[in-house]
C-alpha cells in the first residue's frame, strides 16, 4: 500500500508548463530579436517596444478593473502581446502607434472575447492589419537612420537584386523584429528544446511555402530566391511565434498541419500574386479564422465510434 495510484479528475495528463511559464519562455525566445531591432535601428525602437508593451499591459489591467473582473496580467500575455506587436512595427513608427495598436489587441481582439483562450485570432496580429488599414503611410514607412528605400521583399517583387547574407543576418529595412533570421531562429529553437511549441505548424508552413514559390514564383528552383523569401517579411517570425498561438491554433495533430498548409499557400499567393510583398500577417489572421473548420474536418473519432454524415459520430 505504499505506491498508491493518485485518483484525479481528468485531464491526467500534468506538465510543469504553467501560462505564466510559457508566456515567460515566449518573451525569452524573442528577446534575441528584440535585442538586434534596437541595435540595428537605435533607441526609437526601444522606446517604441517598452511603450507597446506598457500600453498592453495597462489596457489590460484597466479593463479587468472597469468590468470588475480578476486581475490576469500576471499570466504575461498581454506582455507578450504588447512585445509581438511592437516587433511588427516600423522603428520610425511615433509612439502613439504603439499605444492604439496594443489598446486594439488586448480591449477589442483579446478581453472582449472573454480574455485568454476566448479570442479568435492572434491579438498581435488583429492589431497589426487594423494599424495596417487606419495607418497606411506609417506602417509602410521603413525609413530610418540605418537605412532608406524599399524593403529587400519589395525589391525582390520588383525583380531587383538583394544581399542574402545582409537578410540572414539583419542588417536590412523592415519591422523592428524581423530583420533578424538568426536572431528568430535562435529563439525559436530555445522554444523547440523546452517543448513549448513544436515543428507541425512552422514545417508544414515553410515547406509549403517554399514548394509554393517554386512552382508559382517565375524563379523555379532559384535558392538565392528562396532564400530571401524566408529571410524577410516577418516568415520567421509569424512561423514560430504567431502562428504557433495555443488558442488560435487547430488543436489536432492533423489539424495543425492542414493550418500550416493553408497559411504558406496563402503567404505564397499574397507575396507573388498580390499588390504587396508581404502577407505573413493577413495569411494568418485568415488560418486563424478558418481554425474551428479545421478542427471540425480533423477531429479524430472517439474509439468506439464511427464518423456518420455530416460529420457527426454514433
């Protein structure tokens, strides 16, 4: 009688794998990111990144006290949603950018819904488009100190040259976090190691992506193409860190896939058929939107039953 089994309500299944602790993995994966923005661009990101993530939290905080509601900033969501959106923004971007868009996130795409786990796409990236919508010319706007001109995916668009290496690396024009491929990709296997996220949804869409522009891309199997397809406009950083959102992710193994599918298609047919050349942002938000089809297409059958028509099992 000494090994008793415990006997439990379900789920059975423990992790060690608290929100808290997952939101503090998050921001510690896109800290490398964050860190070459303000190098690359100077204290105008900084400032951008602490306001947008201040205004989140605060948004947060006075909404759960105006409604009269339990105080969840401790969970660190809206810190990681305050950071996600600041790495989407130009590093010129004024500062009041940063507090409309973080407001948007978490008031009408996050605690409107009901808060953590109720929203139905990535609050980051709602927040992203409606800034892209409301404001055009300074969410398109990359000039800075470092650097002038076109993006090196708009030059890509346009048929003109681009350096690799400088993409790789981060040494280019573009939001505040996704310049940087090393940086990104050095967080996301931070991510990979601790089991927070996992390859479905980031292999699924790369490849896709990857096979997509190849066929489609008027390039063929051009991999200084490709490579600066995955190197710029935000792929990375949309693949490892927005697109693995827990709520707004299928949540079936297959589903998760089928998301992955979807969104490289999507990015693909945004980045060659598209008036923009970028379209991580909108291919998600539409995955997003499409998740509870997906999971109702995916969801395996309970043992013991079959799938009858419509969907339904017996």
């Amino acid at each position: 009688m000494e090994n008793k089994m415990k006997v439990s309500s379900n789920p059975h299944i423990r992790s060690f794998l608290t929100t808290q602790k997952i939101m503090l993995c998050v921001i510690i994966a896109l800290l490398p990111a964050a860190g070459f923005g303000v190098y690359n661009f100077g204290l105008s990101a900084l400032v951008l990144i602490v306001v947008t993530i201040a205004s989140a939290v605060l948004s947060e905080l006075l909404f759960n006290l105006i409604c009269h509601r339990k105080a969840t900033i401790s969970d660190l969501s809206a810190v990681v949603t305050g950071l996600l959106l600041a790495l989407n923004l130009p590093p010129k971007a004024p500062w009041w950018i940063g507090v409309i868009g973080a407001a948007f996130a978490i008031i009408v795409v996050k605690m409107l819904f009901g808060g953590l786990g109720q929203n139905f796409m990535n609050p980051a990236l709602g927040a992203r488009c409606f800034l892209l919508i409301s404001f055009t010319s300074i969410m398109t706007d990359f000039d800075c100190d470092a650097y002038t001109g076109a993006t090196p995916l708009a030059l890509v668009k346009s048929g003109k040259g681009v350096n690799v290496f400088d993409m790789v690396i981060g040494k280019t024009a573009g939001t505040i976090g996704e310049t940087s491929m090393i940086a990104l990709v050095f967080g996301a296997c931070f991510l990979l190691l601790l089991g927070v996220i996992d390859l479905r949804i980031p292999g699924s869409y790369i490849v896709t992506f990857v096979i997509f522009i190849t066929l489609f891309g008027g390039r063929g199997l051009d991999f200084g193409y490709i490579s600066a397809q995955l190197a710029g406009g935000g792929l990375m950083l949309g693949a490892f860190f927005m697109a693995t959102d827990y709520v707004t992710r299928p949540i079936t193994p297959k589903g998760q896939i089928v998301f992955g599918i979807l969104l490289g298609i999507l990015t693909g047919v945004f980045r060659i058929f598209g008036a923009s050349a970028e379209g991580v942002s909108y291919a998600i938000i539409i995955g997003n939107l499409l998740t509870p089809l997906i999971e109702k297409v995916t969801m395996p059958t309970p043992f013991g039953q079959k799938k009858v028509k419509g969907g339904k099992t017996a």
